[in-house]
C-alpha cells in the first residue's frame, strides 16, 4: 500500500518536496473495521490550509487524510459489506481501515456517475447549493457574481444557481478559455479574467449594473471590488480565501465599511461541515437534474494515485476546469 505523507511546512506556495510517498505492508482491517481500496481522491483547497500548523492541520510524517471513494475489499463488520463502494475521509492513500461511523455506503442513482459523489453530489456541490439557498437565500431573478467561477464549488453555483432561476450570472477566473468554456457550457452571461487588471475595473465591465449576491471563493482584491459593486441589500456569501492561502504576507482586503452599512450588505461565511443534513435535500435537487441532463458535471479528472500531489499541485496553481479529483487505474 502507498501512502502520501507531508514532510515539511511551506511558507508560501507548496511543492513536491514537502510530501513524500511511503510503501507499507497492506493495513489489516481490526474487527468491527473494513479495508477499502480506494479508487477515486479528491484534492481540495482546504488541504493547503490543514499543511499549516494549525489546530486539525496535517501531523508532519503521518498519512494525509482527505474525501475519498473506495471499494470494501475485506470486512470485519456486518455494517459494511465486501464489494459496495463507500466515501470517506481517509485518503491520500490507496487503501483505508474504516470504521462504519467514519464511512458512507453510496446511495445508486441510476445514470450518475460515480465521480459525482466528490464533485455535484458530494462536498463541492454541497457547499455551492448551502451557499446559495441558506446563506445567499437566492431569490428568483437575483443577478449573481461568482469569484472562481471555474473551480469545483464556483461552476456548481453556476449550474445550481440557474437550475435555481438566478438572473444575471457573471464570474471571474483565471484564463480567457476557461472564461469561454464557462459562458458557452455553464450559462455564466460574461466571465473576466482575472489576471487581466484591476478587478474593481474588469467587474464593472461585465456588470455595470451591479448585482444582488456575491459567492466569493477567493477574498482578496475581488472581494474589495465586490463590496463596492454590490447594490444595496445585497448578499455576500464567504466561502474561501483562495488568494490568500499561498501568501501569508500578503495584507488583508481594504474595503469601505461604510458601504456594508449604507448599501445594508449581509456578508456571512460558513463551513460546510455544518451542514451535512442537507445532503439529502442536495440530491433531492441534483439528482433528477443530472439524470435528465440539465445538469452536467465539470470535472478535470486525473489517472494514478502516483500523481495525486501533482493534482493538488496544480489545483492550487489553476490547472483545474471543475472539481478536481484522481482516479485509480491500477484495476
Ligand atoms: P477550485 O476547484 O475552485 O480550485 C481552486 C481555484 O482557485 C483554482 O482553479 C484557481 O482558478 C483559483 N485560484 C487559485 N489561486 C487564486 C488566486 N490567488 N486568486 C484567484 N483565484 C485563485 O477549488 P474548490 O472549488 O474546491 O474551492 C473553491 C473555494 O471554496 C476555496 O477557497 C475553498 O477553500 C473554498 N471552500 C470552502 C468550503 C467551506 O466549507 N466554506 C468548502 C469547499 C471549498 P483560476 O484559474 O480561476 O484562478
């Protein structure tokens, strides 16, 4: 079995020198526990943060632990059973002891592709449907910026919020083919790049007439031009800080607090993890969607567990059009 361990604490960007791959003997499933062979991994932007040395980060030298699907292959336990395909959280590695409790036998639906219990259906797309109906409260008709429209949790808002009745949708990201891929197939009405200019200039040019809710993935720069650009009771949906996670040095947003008092703005951020008892109420919506084909999964899938920090890697650094996940193509 092979393990990904992380080695050492980067101060600003990471590289493959702070993780290392370990060979050990295959793990032996204790009674009341399950091995699982995991085939599909997914590399999230959380896992930068859990390198630092913060409370729940990465234990340097230990297996690196992340939301995986995996086929039971030896069971010590009635709960699961040889054969089903499980989520959980015990990445980073191509086989995992699991617990019942730590684990979720996959529900089938008919035509949905596994992939999609790491991408619409799983975290990803919890987090993009969470912020739209709990945190936005999207109303029909709300026009609609997305910050890293073209990542995993920003082309799910893209789909969900149309599927939703949103209004305008506009987005940034960070290549012209990635902001042409997102108005041809995703239903985004205008996307800028981000690394084109100033964003508070490349946000009134593709809407200049403001809009009533912000999904913001990224904080920086584009949250400042946001909080600007919002009309008044407009809503901000914290998410993530992408464009700080790789920059510690780097100042935090300035932005004018009289506008959230004057334009009565909402700005609220939340954790996913908070709201897993939407789950169900996610796939009551998603599924029929992605079975009819008004929904489609964005996704840049990578082959071989042997490139799964490459994955991350490059994640981190934009390489990614969708949910990013990592396929097993050893079976
Ligand atoms: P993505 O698939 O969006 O991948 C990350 C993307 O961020 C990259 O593709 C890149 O796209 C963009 N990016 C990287 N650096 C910068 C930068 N400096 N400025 C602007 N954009 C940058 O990841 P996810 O969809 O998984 O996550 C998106 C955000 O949501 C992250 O901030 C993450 O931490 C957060 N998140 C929060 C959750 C919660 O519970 N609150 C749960 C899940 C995710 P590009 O080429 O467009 O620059």
């Amino acid at each position: 079995a092979l393990t990904v361990q992380q080695t050492a604490r980067p101060h600003g960007f990471p590289t493959t020198g702070d993780f290392a791959f370990v060979e050990s003997p295959l793990p032996e499933p204790a009674p009341g526990s399950a091995l699982v062979e995991n085939l599909y991994w997914s590399v999230d932007p959380y896992h930068r943060e859990m390198m630092d040395d913060v409370p729940g980060g990465f234990t340097l030298g230990a297996p690196l632990e992340g939301r995986t699907l995996g086929r039971v292959v030896a069971s010590r336990t009635p709960r699961l059973r040889e054969g089903e395909i499980v989520f959980h959280r015990r990445g980073w590695r191509t086989h995992s002891v699991v617990a019942p409790e730590e684990s979720r036998p996959l529900p089938r639906f008919d035509g949905v592709p596994l992939t999609a219990h790491l991408s619409v259906l799983g975290g990803t797309g919890l987090t993009a449907y969470v912020g739209l109906t709990r945190i936005a409260r999207l109303r029909e008709g709300d026009d609609l910026f997305v910050s890293a429209a073209a990542g995993g949790v920003g082309t799910a808002t893209g789909r969900f919020a149309r599927l939703l009745g949103a209004g305008r949708l506009v987005g940034s990201a960070g290549s012209a083919a990635k902001a042409g891929y997102l108005t041809r197939e995703v239903g985004y009405d205008a996307v800028f790049d981000h690394h084109a200019g100033p964003a508070a200039e490349l946000l009134a040019q593709v809407a200049p007439d403001g809009f009533d809710v912000f999904v913001d993935n990224v904080g920086g720069e584009q949250l400042a031009a946001a909080v600007g650009a919002l009309r008044e009771f407009g809503r901000i949906v914290r998410v993530g800080t992408i464009s700080q996670y790789n920059t510690p040095d780097a100042p935090p947003p300035r932005f004018d607090h009289a506008d959230i008092v004057e334009k009565s703005i909402r700005m609220e951020g939340f954790l996913v993890s908070n709201y897993r008892d939407v789950q169900e109420e996610l796939e009551a919506f998603a599924v029929p969607h992605l079975q009819s084909g008004r929904l489609a999964l964005d996704e840049t899938v990578v082959d071989g567990f042997e490139h799964i920090v490459d994955a991350f890697l490059g994640m981190l650094r934009g390489e990614n059009l969708g949910k990013i996940i990592v396929r097993d193509i050893s079976q």
